[in-house]
C-alpha cells in the first residue's frame, strides 16, 4: 500500500531532479530522502528514477507514478485550503515568500510592525527567489517580482521597482565634472546583463564594464567601496548614505512588485490581515520604490 509521505519525497526528487536539492526543499537530510526512495522502490518492487551524472531521471514507472500523484496533492492541498480558508481566528501561522532584496531593504520593517499589532499571528518568511507552489500552500502569501503573475492566484501590483546609478558618496564633489563622469567604470552584473540598456543607456555616457558582481549585496558594497558606478534599484541606493545618484540622476521603470495568495484564502482572516497591512505598508514607500523620494528630496 502506497504511503502519502513516500509519495511526497518522490514528488520533491521528481521536480528537484537530485536528492540533495529534494532535501533542501523539503528541510530535511539528503540521508532521509535517499532512505526513503530506496524504500519506496523495495515497497514497488522496481524503480521509479535512473541514477544518472546529470541526476535522477523517471523511469515509465516514474511517469505514470508522478502523474497520478500530483492529481492527488492537488485535491488534498484543494482540500486544505477550502478548510483553511474558512478560518477567521486572527492566530496561528502565516507563510510568506520574498527574494531576499524584498525581504532585506523593503519589507522586514513592515512585517515586524504587523507582528507587534498581531502578536498572536506567526510569520514565517522563506527568502528566496524560488516560485513556490501557493496551490500546495508552500507558501500562503507571496511577494514577488514579475510581469505576469501565475492566473491560479489573486493579488494586485502595489508598484514599479526603478533603478537608476549610483556611485560611492566619496566622489561627490566630482559629479559636476561630465568629463570625469565620462571615464568612470560600471560594474557589471553578468556577462548577459553587462550595461544597461533603455533610457539609461541613452541619459548616461557608454561607461567601459570593469568587473562583474552578480550578488546584489555584494555589488552594493563594492560600489559604495568606491569600485565603479552600479545600476540598481532606487529603493536600496536611495537609502544608503554611502552612495548618491550619478548626474542626471534619472531612473528606469524596470520590475513589477507584486502581493499574491490563492483565491481559496481571501477568507482567511489572519492571511488577510497582513496582505491589508503589508499592501499599505508598500504603497506609503512607493515614492521610494520608484525613484520619487530621491527627487522630491533634492528639490526640498
């Protein structure tokens, strides 16, 4: 008889394609999903994955056991969320899903606000830039950086992520000079997105690329070490007086931020509660987090 738990370490190494990143989605040890494989293939008498150097791949067995098996956690977590979604306790869990930019230089503030309002509600934030599965309650509330979100859920954009280029605020009193402007370095963020392109391709200088930081936080620090000239978001170089805007200081519409949750829970009384919270929280930065605060302050 097929076991529900087995059936779940097989979906996670069905969609991870290796044990090691099956575990890290699950939080468990690589050890337990290898046990636990090895055991579901005993209990079938056959395998379900061929071990390969590119990792594990489904055998026809593994097909067909995968298909029905994701109809199955779909009714189940159908089911979960229509009983979750009648709670109107405002305690308990809720969980949230956010790149880690979102989480570090946005929305930590608002969330430690909405928990000292609630204290009987649990926030429980998973920082990645992983698109979990809000149909499976991976999560049960998502912040995410798109154009256009999964139709499965609701939600509304709450803004539009600028960017614009920052330099070191050690090198301010040179930004009147165009020339010395001109002969700085940027910093590139990969070898595919190199140097901006768009508007401020045009409003700036064709900067010569020196280096490549493909870590956000790094390249912040780099750039406020004085390495080169950084294109990101306003909403962190605008908040870090280590850095200042390079002249003539204009911003490129770029992302959509949006807030998501799965149309099973818009009756859930604490899931509700902080998408209200936190979607007024983000709309009072929205002059930061597209590019306003900066120009209304210079102006002031």
């Amino acid at each position: 008889m097929l076991n529900w738990d087995d059936l779940k370490f097989f979906l996670a190494v069905c969609r991870a394609g290796s044990i090691r990143a099956a575990a890290q989605s699950l939080g468990v040890n690589h050890a337990t999903v290898s046990r636990r494989i090895n055991n579901f293939e005993a209990s079938l008498g056959e395998r379900v994955f061929d071990r390969t150097q590119q990792g594990y791949a489904r055998t026809r067995l593994g097909d067909e056991i995968f298909e029905e098996a994701s109809y199955l956690e779909e009714r189940l977590s159908s089911i979960d969320r229509k009983i979750v979604g009648k709670d109107d306790n405002l305690e308990g869990e809720v969980r949230v899903t956010m790149p880690d930019l979102l989480g570090q230089h946005l929305l930590m503030e608002g969330i430690v606000a909405f928990c000292r309002q609630y204290p009987l509600i649990d926030v429980q934030i998973s920082g990645t830039v992983k698109l979990l599965n809000l149909a499976n309650r991976e999560a049960d509330v998502a912040f995410r950086i798109c154009d256009t979100p999964p139709d499965y859920l609701i939600g509304r954009r709450l803004a539009y992520i600028h960017r614009a280029c920052y330099i070191s605020r050690e090198f301010e009193s040179q930004l009147t000079d165009t020339d010395w402007i001109a002969k700085q370095k940027l910093i590139g963020w990969t070898d595919k997105y190199q140097r901006p392109i768009g508007i401020l391709a045009s409003a700036y200088p064709r900067f010569e690329v020196q280096h490549k930081i493909s870590n956000g936080d790094f390249q912040q620090k780099a750039c406020e070490s004085g390495l080169g000239i950084s294109v990101m978001p306003c909403l962190i170089g605008d908040t870090s007086e280590k850095l200042v805007r390079v002249p003539p200081y204009v911003t490129e519409r770029k992302f959509q931020l949006w807030v998501l949750s799965h149309p099973d829970l818009r009756k859930n009384a604490k899931i509700q509660a902080f998408v209200r919270f936190m979607t007024d929280y983000i709309l009072d930065k929205k002059d930061l987090i597209e590019g306003e605060q900066y120009t209304k302050t210079r102006h002031v």
